[in-house]
C-alpha cells in the first residue's frame, strides 16, 4: 500500500496510508504501528494511530525528519513481518433507550423500522477499535450495519453522559467521558474506556474487537457501582 508523508512541526510526522475510513487502511496502519513498535526506530517517542494515518512523535535531539522518513520507508517494506498484537474481544453491556439512548426511536422512525430492530441490528456486528482520540479513552469503532447509518444531528448536545453509545454517519462509539455531541444517542454502558488511577488508564486499544450485549435497565445500579470500583465490567472472550 503507498504512504505518504506530512511533516507536523519539527517533532512529528505523519504517515498516511489513505483518504478514507477502510477497513483494510486501517489494518495496514495498525500493522506499521505494530512494526515501528518492534524495532523502535532512534528517536521516536510516541505513535498515534488513525483510520488511516499514524502520526510518530520524534525527539530532534535524536534524530531528524529525513532520517526518520527513510527509516520508516524500509520498515513499511517490512511491515508483513510485523508482530501484531492479538486482538482482544471484548462483551459490552449497553442499556439501550430511554433515558439511556435518547435518539434510539428517532433513528428508528428515520429508517422505518422498530426501536427493537434498531437494537439488533446495532448489537449484532462485531466491532473493530479503529482508533482512540478525540477525548481520552474515546472509542471509535468500525463494523457498523450500513442500514443504520445516519447523517449526524442538526443541532448537537451541549453535554452527554460519559458511556454514552451513538453513531455518527458510518461510525460507531463508545464515549469515554462527558462531552458535546452531534452523534445519536443510542444507549448507555458503564463501562470506563478512559479512568484515572486504574491499571489500565485506557481499557480499550486500537484492534480490540468489541460486542455489545443488550442489557435490562434494571441491572444498571449494580454494574455502574461496580464499574465506579474500577472493575473492567466488560468480560473479556
């Protein structure tokens, strides 16, 4: 697959691997990830994974742009032999509508279908973790049924709950703590993506796999207080 680079100041730079949101883009930055990880390059510090781009944070003391570039171009001719992390696959308890999923039956009416059909259709894919960003622990996921996808709303919230599940066009999240939004609201789980003074700080990573499991509303307190205990709640399969 052909890169590109974006130098981003004089301590970063961006490999890009295309212009869209694809499933086989983003395996292939995970991939390179995964191969700059193993053999950390001289200099580098950091990497940022994308849908479609990672971005490597260099110390210039260390290295320069050019080197590293050229680094890079041997090792993505390396990248098949890259030892990818295995992907974890995570079962997340979502309570879905009501106070929990707001937008649940307009997006229902939206597509002509039930709140019931919307549910299954969203809990019945298994996700990808594509990338984490926007705000710490932000999921955002692949895999979403085309048939739900949705523009994004007119008029976005000032705040919605930390857990909050939604969609936003073709995309899919789990959103790690209270934010604005534009997104459909969906449901809700109690789980922590992102928690301060917890090992580890950000539950889930890039390639995880994630299912969501309806949940009654009823068994809500229970795993918010256990969740609050820093206890995962997601079961890992």
């Amino acid at each position: 697959m052909p890169i590109r680079f974006l130098p981003c100041g004089d301590t970063a730079l961006t490999v890009e691997f295309g212009a869209g949101i694809d499933p086989g883009i983003n395996a292939a930055v995970l991939a390179f990830e995964a191969r700059v990880l193993e053999t950390a390059p001289a200099g580098v510090i950091e990497t940022v994974p994308t849908y479609r781009s990672l971005t490597i944070h260099f110390d210039p003391c260390l290295t320069d742009p050019a080197s590293l570039r050229a680094t890079l171009l041997s090792l993505h001719a390396e990248t098949p032999r890259a030892r990818v992390r295995e992907a974890r696959l995570w079962r997340v308890p979502v309570v879905y509508g009501g106070a929990f999923g707001l937008d649940l039956d307009d997006v229902a009416r939206h597509h002509g279908l039930t709140s019931a059909e919307v549910i299954g259709r969203h809990a019945a894919p298994e996700y990808r973790v594509a990338m984490i960003g926007f705000l710490p622990g932000y999921a955002y996921l692949a895999g979403l049924d085309p048939s739900l996808a949705l523009s994004r709303r007119q008029t976005p919230r000032p705040t919605t709950p930390a857990g909050t599940v939604s969609i936003g066009g073709a995309q899919a999240l789990i959103a790690s703590v209270a934010a604005p939004s534009g997104w459909h609201l969906l449901g809700r789980t109690p789980v922590r993506g992102f928690m301060p003074g917890r090992d580890p700080v950000f539950l889930f990573e890039p390639g995880d796999r994630i299912r969501f499991v309806p949940t009654d509303p009823s068994a809500w307190d229970a795993l918010d207080r256990a969740a609050q205990a820093g206890e995962a709640v997601a079961e890992r399969a």
